[in-house]
C-alpha cells in the first residue's frame, strides 16, 4: 500500500490504514497549513498527515471545520472544545478524545475539569448551561431521530442565540463526521497531546 | 422567531426550526447555487433554504459535500447515492431519504431497485460488490468504534482503489453530519421528489 | 430445494428461501384468493405466493389479518395502514414497507404524506391524534415490556374507543408477526407497488 | 371502563386494562372453547377471557394459533413449547413466560429443564439440534432484519424439513404477535400455572 | 483442565468451565461453609463449589455478600432476594434466577409472586414502594451513568433511610458482580431449587 | 442530609450524594486504611471516603478487592489495572477512569498507552495478548450472557493459566460492581490522579 510517494514511516506514527503522503508533494495550501501548524504547535497534528491522502478533501473539510470553532459571546472556544469533546465521547473516538481533550483542558484553564468532561459530562460538575449544551450534543450523536423543537428551547432557555444553538447543532454533527474519519482511518493522537495542560 | 429579513411561507414550506432567510438576502455564491438548482431541478432544495440561515456555513459545507460524489471509474454516481441512502436509513433521515432516494432511482435508471436500497439494502437484490459497499457503511454509521482494516479490505477485495474505498467512507461520515443538519432543524423534503424517477 | 410442485420461475420472482407452490396445486379458498387479488390489484401479492408454501396457514393467517383492516368510525383505513407502515419501518421490513406503502398513498389520497411515514412518522407532519397512535404503534414493537396503563389512555385522550385503542394494539402485534415472516423468508414486494399513487 | 356486560372480578383476576366479557355473552365458539379449556385444565386460560374483548378476533387469532403446536416428526410439540418460551423470554412477557413455562416443563417431563429454557436457553444443556433452533427463533425476534438463508440452513442441517423449519419462523413470529397483546393488555397468567409439572 | 484435586463428577454437576476442587482440600472455613450449608438447605449451592477454585476469593466474595442481605426495618430479607433477582432478570442470569428465585419465593410466602418477578417485575403486581426499589435496581444495572440525585429520592419518598437506599444500590451491584462470575463459569443450579417453594 | 457526624466540606469534595462520615468517628481498621493511604499516595481516595458511610460494607469490600490486584507471573499489576480500565470504560465510570488511569499509566510506565486505553482499547495499539484480555473484558461488561467456553479458550491460548483466567473475569466482575458503586454514589475522583503520571 505504500509507494515513493508515501512515507511509511509518518504511516507508523499515524496509524493510518491508508497511505500517508509525503509532506513536499502536497499542494501548497496544506504545506502552509502544515508549516502554520508546526509553528503554532511544535507538530503537525495527524489529523492532517491522514486526510492529506485526498488533498483536496481535506482543504474542504478544513474550510467547513473551523469556522464551527470561532467564539461567539456565549458559546466560547472553551464551549465549542467541550461539543467536540461529549461527542466524542458518545462515539469512542480515541483521536479526537485525546487531541480535543488536551484542548479543552487549554480552553478551559481547568485541566481537572477538562479531564472529566472527556469521560463522563453528567458528573463533571458543569452549571446548568452546559449541562443543556452537552445534553443537546451526546441526543443528536446518539438518538437523532427524536430530537425535538423544545430541545432547541432548552438552548435558547440558557441563554444562546438561535445562531449559537445552530452552532450547538453543527459542531456536533461535524464531530460525527470527524469521528468517524479518525476511526475509519485508525488514526492516532500524536504524542504531544497527552502532556498538555496538565495540573501542576 | 421570524423578522422582516425571515420569509415565513418558506419557513413553513421547509419545515425548519430555525428562521428561513429571504433569498434576496443571501450573498451572491448562494444566490447563483439557488438559481442553477431552479435551473436544473425546477426547484430550490429545502437543504439549501434551511442551511442558508447560517450562509458562510452553507457555502463550506457544500463546496465539500459536492466533491463527494463526482464519479470515479469503479465508483459511480449511483454507488455514492446508493451510500447517501444507507447512510440515511441506519439514521432514518426523512429528508435525505426522500431527496437521495429520488436521486439514487434516477442515477440508477430502474426505480424499483432505488426505493428497495432505501428501505431495506440487505434484501434488495444488489450484487457482492454493492453489498460490500452498503454493509461499510452501514457499520461506519452504527459502530464506527469496531470497524477494522479487515473492513478496508472487503471493499479493496471487490475491485475498489484505495482511493474510491476512501470515498466509501468520507461519503458515509459526510452523510452523518448531513443527516443530523437535517433531522435538527426539522428540515422537510420537497414535494417534487416524491414523483421523480418512478416506474411508467 | 424444488420439485415438480413448486415453479422455480414464481420462486426468483417472489424472492422467497422456500419452495413456492404452483398456483393450480392450492386449495380452492386460496385459489379464489389470488383470482380475487388479481382482479382488484392487476397481480398476486408475493405474500400470498410465498405462505402459500404451507396452504392452511395463509388461510388462517389472512382470515385474522383482514379483520383488521376493517375501518371503523375514528379508525379509518388510512389509519390502520399507517399503524402497519410505522410498525414495518421499526423493523425494518423491506415487503410491508413497499406494499402497504403503497396502500398508504391511496388510502390517504396524499402521495407525498404516505411515503413520509414510511421513512419517519415524527417528521411527517401528521396531527396529534395520528402522533399518538404512532408513537403507541412503535413503542409496542420496540419497547412492548415497558408499555402502561397511560399509554392506553393516550389513545382514549385523543378520542378512540376502548375498541379502536385495542385494534391500535392487535395491528401492531399483527404486524410483527407479518413483518418476521416477510423477512425470515426473503418475501421481495410486487413491482407494481413502486408505482402506484405517486405524484402526477 | 366496566358495564353491565363486564365482570370486574374478572378483570381483576386477569389484570386486563381492557374491559373482561361475561362469559355469557360470548359467541357459542368461544363458549365452548371456554368450556373444553376447563374441562381439560380445570380452569379457562386469561389469555381466553382477556382476547374475548373482540370475540371474533379470539377466534380468528385462536384458530391460526393452535395449528402451530401440532406436533411433527422432527418438532414435537415440546420443542414448540421451547420456541414459544425463548421468543417469549427474548421479548420478557410475563403471562407467556408463566404459562407456556408450564406447558413446556410438562411436554418435555423434565422440569428443571423447562424452567432453566425459560431463563437463558444459551446455558440450559439442550443438544445441539435444539441450540440451533433457539438461535434462531432468537434472532428472529431481536434482529430479524439480519436472518439470512444460511440461518435457515442451520435448521435443516439439524435435521428438520423445510416445513419443520418453517414452523420454527411461524411459530415464533406468532409469539411475537401474541407476546404484545399478553404485555399491552396486562394479561395476568392463572395461579395455577405455578404449581404445575414441578419436581417431586 | 482435571486433576487429581478436581472431582470430575462434582465438575458435570455444576456446569462450570474452570476446575472443581474436592470438598476434602478446601480450607477449613470452606469446609464449614459447606457444612453449615449442608445442613440448612440439605445440599452445597453449587456457586460455593464453583468458586471455591479460588478458595480465598470464595471466602472474601461471602463475607461480602452475606453482610448484604441482613434485614432492616423498612428493607425485608424478602426486599433483599427481590432486587437480587430483578438484577438477575436484567442481565439474564440462569443461576442466580433460579436459586435467588426460590429464596425469593420462600421468603415472600408467596410462590406466585416470586415467580412473576422473576420474569418481569413491571406487571408482578407489586405496590408503589417496591416498584420504586425495582426500578432504581434495574437502572442500575442497565443505564448506571444515568443514575442521577433525584433517582435516589424516589428511595427516601417510599420510607427507605439513606442506609437503606444505599443496601438498594450496593446488593444491585454485588449482583453485577454476582451474575457476571456465574455466566462466566458457565455456573448451573443445583436441582433441588426448582421444587422449592412452590404452591400447593 | 448531614449531621454533626458528617463533614459537609469532605462531601462537597467527594461529590457523594450520600453523607460523608468523620474519618475521625471511623472503626480502627479504617482509619488505618486510610492513614496508609495518606503515606503512600499523599491523599486519601475518595472512594474510600464515601464508602465509609458504611463503615463494615467498606471493609468487606476491599478485602476482596485488593486480592484481585495482587499480580501473578503472566497477568501483572498493569495487566489488571488495564481491566479496571476497560471495563470502567465499557460502564463510563468517570472516577475509576480517573483513578485507575493513573495507576494503569504508572504501572505500565507509559503515559500515552495509559490514556490511550483509557478511551479505546481496540486503537490503543497494544499486542495480542492483551487484546485478547481487553476483549474479555468488555464482553464480560456489556454482553455477559453471550459467553462462551470458547472466550476463555482465547485467554488460554495467549498464555494465561486457568488461575489468571479466573482472574480476569473476577476483575471485571467486580469492577461491574464497583463502577457502579462509584456512579450511584456519586463520586468523584480526587484532583491528584489527573497529574499523575503524565509525559514529560
């Protein structure tokens, strides 16, 4: 499954089923993504190794992807990393547990509460806002057949705007998108993430 | 929840828990998607009418979504309506079902084996290579956590590229942020799908 | 698995695992049966052809069914038609959902309305009375230990008899030995259901 | 919900929350049913008294429903009792469960035997014809949608006919029909089932 | 898997995958508690023979289990032996459903009643304070994450003490553990249970 | 709730739903638990402190407990802290996810594996052997009636004696016990654990 043009060994670190590309072969969007990334955080995340097999793919979905993680005034990038983060956890997504988890903690400035967040939302300790947000979220990962008007409402009752309940909504149907990129692909979490924003 | 910028009669017609923005309103890349799709179908799709309440997002959504199902040589056009369908099923997504389902019977030119794959893929009489295909997906959508590269391989087995079992996939994750857009706004399909590509 | 009693021919036609009998070999009441559907429907449903496999079986089965379907003052035939297409998608029966999807669509006169049941009633759009009727049809054939006393009452608040709550409850246990017999067999609906009350 | 024509004591016995017919006024078939009932067991089943509700539906459901026990060369009318209690123990029915547990400590002459099929077939002790057939009414009433022709092979490779094996399907889609009305009526099973065909 | 230290004939007996050690090796406070059983129940329940492959395991797990199921006031040993045996239902447990059973019903004086619990506790007839314990018990053991604060007050509005809801919680998970050693070593009911406590 | 026997501030930290006693007012054997633990770990764990509502319940409990960690030649104290893991994951324990991540990170003297395993075994990237245990595990947790004399020939064949075997379903058994304890009561874990063993 590898060639010339894919390097087996950032295949290994990925975890990646498919062929992982050679960084200098990709179109120069993603190499500045790439390069961004490496500056911003000392790596490139996998997440980008892997989906970089369908270049253009992953400028799409990068595009879409984090528009969903500008802040709003009250749904906050700390917020928006705990959708990412219940979602995950309702699908057993080990990538995006490990990699939003660390940026949760960072978010949060509470890396006990970011922690528990990635296990167990119900128990984590959370005001009655993020409770109805994390609620919202783990319904329409795991029964969204029956979501209904009044679980909008709960929304709007803590406080959201109709455009930041939207975003409720969208941020978790696209961490089932991107769960399930990460688990169909195997990928892993680099390393870097596990040692980030720990207590003390 | 509506405001002179939100025309209600479309609001009811989609079915949308969120306002329906005037398509006067909307910025030009959207005006030109709602005029080509009246150009080719005759009609606005409910899903551009409804996601138009957040436009960039709209805009993000579709150039990736579109990419998805241009044609590959052992992946046909049928082949990635046909997962949209699965995909809808297992989450019982009235709108993609109903607007998919029209599509998957016109791509396939025979009606009677469309309506059969949104219903029920197992007994509708697809080949080994379509089964392969819908059992993926199927499983990607139900539980994402047990697929393996075992599961690659039954698509590799039947003929597929890498790059088309790929597609397989990021077609099926697509579809699982799709359905719930559309199962959380309460989007409604268009009536025009219901007679479209039906026997005699 | 054929002999000189069973046509090989009706066999690939009706889909189904057993032998299916030569019509000229049925009982007389069976015969009549299937001259009668031929007469009203054009065809003979694969039902029939299929339990015909065991001739005193599809007699008695087919004399408690028709009960059933017999409207009464708030009942109507509509009405129990959308009972066997809500309890048919809960399980997911490829046969019931074509066919009586089909008699759906007619019984209703609103083409568009009856295939929204077939995919997901919650969306469909139909009003408290149906709601109620729905969700009691599904839940007794997802959840049938947990079934109460107030979801009868359901039924009586929204204005059927005693009698019409029961017949609610004896379609939808009805439906579920129909629906396993489809499927145990690989019962495939009749073509001519694809088309029939659709959309001018 | 009781009038002239329904006797509350018997309601109460049989935990209907439907109303319970005087015996009395039941049609002539049903009458003498009631009677062969106690003449053979002493007492009149409350599946009897609670179905008489709709008389005619009793007599219809009753006369497709005795055709399934009749016992044939290779599927004794104990191993129907066996199908009966694991599709019942499958769907948790408590009348079923109590009453067709008797029936089957009583066919088989073994009654700790009975007694452990009606709690987990799986550790039971049965040979391996048996495993097979209780596989399969099992499947049948969880997963029907996933029964496939190589299910059916398991039966006839166990020895049974193909009619033998369709008795396997009838008889426990049945069940699935007659398990709902016992739990959505509240259908209480006799005392008297209790006691009968227990060791020493 | 057998030894000169593992009696074969006791091995069939009891069901078990693992070996089953002579009585005569067993420490001596095994040795008593055999004995002690012997001569309560007139036979050795066959989970101290089973368990005794690890000798200390056995003698640790009992002193554990035992403390549990001491009556209180307002929580019977009846109360106790039913929410071992609801837990028992929830996870299909044969050995626990049977021998628990017949304590249950010994310990009712009431052999009908037992055994409808057994088999479903939501139509056994049982009044308001223990439907609450029934409820609480099998929550438990199905959904345990969503167990919440208001879950525990339906223990205290019924009468329980906080020491008494907590013996509800606590027997509900020993029967997690319970059930689960059972199902694992393929654990059978002595025999002598079935007779037990029944009417007449 | 609380009285002059119960510290509100120790509640508040251990998030128990049930009163938190004086350690003070604790029998001798506790309080020498609890100042070990203080010697060796710096704090006393909160399950400790919640449980000590029942002082004797406590005791029994971890006596039996701490057998189940002491490590044998090829199932070593890492090896069963990964099934604490596994099955706390099955459950959704937050406070022995927490508790017992940090030790299964110390004991395999691997961080990222630790927390890897914490989120998804199946990615987690460890070899055959302990797959085979972790598989186990789960199973045991979520789907026990299903067990089989084959799954333990799975942990026989990757090297375990029928010792270790038993081992690791009496692990998981009792972490079905204790998951649940955990979650009933409320517990939460203490801030310590989650710097604990972390890269770097």
């Amino acid at each position: 499954m590898t060639s010339s043009t894919h390097s087996t060994d950032t295949g290994r670190e990925t975890g990646s089923w498919f062929p992982v590309r050679d960084e200098a072969n990709l179109p120069s969007d993603l190499r500045g993504l790439f390069a961004k990334a490496r500056e911003r955080l000392g790596f490139v995340p996998n997440v980008f190794r892997v989906y970089a097999f369908r270049p253009q793919r992953l400028s799409a979905w990068f595009a879409h992807y984090r528009q969903l993680h500008q802040p709003s005034e009250r749904l906050s990038a700390a917020d928006r990393e705990m959708i990412a983060v219940v979602v995950s956890a309702a699908n057993g997504c080990l990538y995006c547990l490990v990699a939003h988890g660390a940026a949760l903690r960072e978010e949060l400035g509470d890396p006990i509460l970011g922690e528990r967040l990635s296990y167990d939302w119900r128990r984590a300790g959370v005001d009655s806002r993020r409770r109805a947000i994390c609620a919202y979220a783990e319904k329409l990962t795991l029964r969204p057949r029956e979501i209904t008007r009044a679980d909008l409402q709960t929304l709007l009752d803590v406080g959201l705007t109709l455009e930041e309940a939207w975003d409720v909504a969208e941020i978790s149907a696209m961490y089932n998108l991107t769960n399930r990129m990460a688990m169909v692909t195997n990928m892993l979490p680099n390393p870097e993430y596990s040692g980030q924003a720990r207590p003390g």
